[in-house]
C-alpha cells in the first residue's frame, strides 16, 4: 500500500515557496502605511492569496493528475485567456527563476570563494561558475521527484527558522513601543496614502500558486491534505513576515527609512540604518544566511510549478527522458539569461509582480466560476460562494491599479 506524504512537506513547499528573499523588502515598502497598516495589509493579502490558491485547487480537481494551467485554463476559459494566462504564468516563473539564479549565483560564488581561500592563496571561482553550480544542484532534486523538493525545503526551511530567530531574537527583545506607534519623531505622520502602493510587494511575498496542480499529484488527489498544506504553508510565512517587520519596524524609526529606500530595501543599507540603534554585528552574516536558504528554497518551489507546467504543456511523460526534457526547458533558458546579464534581481522581481496578479489573483477566479458552470459536482469547494470569487477579482484589479500607478508615478512615494 502506498503511504500519503506527510503534512508537512507539502506546507514546506508552500511555505518555502513563498517565503523568498522577496520578503526582505516587506519592511521597505510597507514603511508608509508602518507597523500596523503593513499588519492589515499582509494580512488582507494573505487572505486573498490563501483563497485564490483554494480556488485553483478547486478547478485543478475536475482533471487528471498532472494536470497544470494548460489543461484547465484552456477547457474552462478557452484558447485566448489560455493564451494570455499561459504566456503570465510563463514569464512570472521564468523571471523569478531568472531572479534567484542571479542572486543565488552571487552568494554561492561569495561561500565558495571564501572556503577555497586561505591566508596565502585567495581564490575566485567567478559569477558564472556560483551562478552554474547553485542552478545545477537545485536543479537535480526538480528533475529527481517532487518528493525530493519536499525533503530538501524541509531541510532549508529548517535553517531559515534557526537563521530568521537568531537573527531576529535580538531584534525583537529590543522593540520599542514608540518606535512601533511611530510616536518619537516627527517627520511624515501620514499613513493611508501609502496602502495602495504596499499590496503589489505584499502579493509577490505570497506566490506559491504554480505549486497546487504539483500538490494534487503530490497527495494523490486528497482535496483535504491540499487545503490543509496550503493554510499551513501560508500561514507560517505569514507569521514570519509578521516577525520580521516587528523586529525591523520595532526598531528603526519610521523616519530613518529614507537611505534604505534609496538603495530599494538592501540588506546592508538596512543593516547599516539599523546599526545606529541597536548592535548588529553578527545580524549581518545570519541574515546573508537566511536570505541564501530563503531563496533556495524557493528557488525549488517556484521551479517545480514551472517543471509540471511544462510537462503538462508540452505532454512529457514521467520518465527519465520526459523528465529530462521538462528540466531543460525549465532550467535552460533563465540560467542562460542569468549568465548574461548577472545583476538584475530586483528590476526581475519588480516586474513579476503584474503578470503574477493575473494568474494568482483573477484567472483563479474566473475558473472557478467556470468550473461551477460546467461541473455540478466537485469533491471540493472554496467557501465564499460568487461573493469571494468578485472579492478576489476586486483584489486582483486593486494590485493592477496599485501597480500602474507606481509604474506612472501616480501614487504618493514614502521616501522617509
């Protein structure tokens, strides 16, 4: 008899997935609405994040296993949403697997430099050769089984816990109550202008959708192990996301941002605003750590929904040849990218974000919507009724708005 995965690896992908080194910029771009606004924000898009990723499970469940968002876009919604889902759902995940490529790269190459060197001999392995070696190695587990992502991230998931507490431990046992209230400075005391412009950053910090159609084959089409990975997974990235912006927002005032925000949330400027406060000597190097397993992991997570994906697009079977051709043309074409243009993680990540409201926000909706048309059965349904499939919508079209208008200067910028 073949035994169900455990609970908790499919929450680890979920979760590790999710949790990337997107999350490092949280506190950075939620600095306008501050402490608790940014609370209300993440936890207004978890909810719908959470939801939307239920209703593609919902869909998903009408079709064979294996099944991604070719099939069932392309029989619910016909051939132009498939056409214009596909082609988001395409760019979002080759663009954030381009974007930990590129950043993973960057750290293995700093790691392995610094273990070959020695007093007398320093050693350069170069950025292509971190950037080879760091796609490579994930890569193999993709290409292994989903069961092997799931071992893995469990094992990642378990050094970004001791890496996030060691790092964050002393930050929280320093949080001060006028800092959180923004009530020591003067400066900016506006708060509601600066929400809409929170929620794009917020949205790609709960990404984890190309992974439900891997889930419903992971768990062998239980409905119930599904819904309760998904609102494990999410919920303990939620629950670090709330942390670290306790630990950042609790400690550097909200009037102190502006040469984090200059330098678009990097880690060493907010180190350094930090620093002036509060001792940050070994932070520094725990939280370098934490970023390397936070985007491995989710290096894994994202790649395995871009694997699946292509397999069911491209009908690769699920042997060694079949596997083999959906891990080159997952893993190829961003590792190329990645070689030639090493340095743009974070334009990456910037334009991930509207692609990634259409396929993880709307077409989760819409298909729903079909499916309850179409199908008058299903061994699982979103709670909500037509009610949560518009609340979605209208949390799909709030990010849109919220991202053009940041992209035409149309919203007010927190700038500190």
């Amino acid at each position: 008899m073949k035994t169900q995965p455990s609970l908790f690896g499919g929450a680890m992908i979920i979760a590790g997935t999710a949790v990337g080194a997107g999350m490092l910029a949280n506190p950075t771009s939620t600095a306008g609405v501050w402490f608790f606004g940014s609370l209300i924000v993440l936890l207004y898009t978890w909810f719908c994040m959470t939801t939307s990723g239920l209703m593609i499970l919902e869909a998903n469940l009408h079709y064979p296993s294996g099944a991604s968002f070719d099939t069932v876009v392309k029989d619910l919604l016909g051939r132009g949403w498939n056409l214009v889902n596909g082609l988001s759902v395409a760019f979002v995940l080759y663009i954030l697997t381009y974007a930990y490529i590129t950043s993973g790269g960057g750290i293995t190459e700093g790691i392995l430099n610094q273990l070959m060197s020695s007093d007398g001999n320093e050693v350069q392995i170069g950025r292509t050769a971190g950037s080879l070696i760091f796609c490579i190695v994930l890569a193999t587990f993709v290409w292994f089984s989903t069961k092997a992502v799931d071992r893995f991230t469990t094992v990642l998931i378990a050094g970004m816990v001791v890496a996030f507490f060691l790092s964050t431990g002393g930050l929280i046992g320093s949080v001060k109550g006028e800092v959180l209230l923004n009530s020591i400075a003067p400066g900016e005391q506006r708060y509601l202008p600066y929400a809409l412009a929170a929620l794009p950053v917020c949205l790609v910090s709960f990404g984890f959708h190309g992974n439900v159609p891997s889930l419903v084959k992971y768990y062998q089409r239980d409905a119930r192990r599904v819904v309760q990975s998904i609102l494990l997974g999410s919920l303990i990235a939620l629950l670090i996301y709330i942390l670290w912006q306790l630990a950042v927002q609790g400690n550097l005032p909200r009037s102190e941002f502006a040469p984090v925000i200059a330098k678009d949330g990097d880690i060493s400027a907010l180190l350094q605003a930090l620093g002036k406060y509060i001792q940050t000597g070994y932070i520094g190097e725990v939280l370098r750590f934490f970023a390397y397993m936070a985007i491995a992991s989710s290096f894994l997570g994202v790649t395995l929904g871009l694997f699946d994906y292509i397999a069911d697009m491209l009908n690769f079977d699920d042997s060694r040849t079949g596997r083999t051709k959906a891990a080159l043309i997952t893993f190829l074409p961003p590792l190329l990218l990645s070689l030639k243009f090493p340095f743009g993680f974070l334009i990456a990540i910037g334009y991930a974000g509207l692609a990634a409201t259409l396929w993880a926000a709307i077409v989760p909706a819409l298909l729903v919507r079909a499916s309850r048309r179409k199908f008058k059965d299903s061994p699982y349904q979103v709670f909500g009724g037509n009610f949560m499939i518009f609340f979605i919508i209208l949390f799909g079209l709030l990010n849109i708005l919220a991202q053009l208008g940041m992209q035409f200067d149309l919203l007010p910028k927190f700038t500190g």
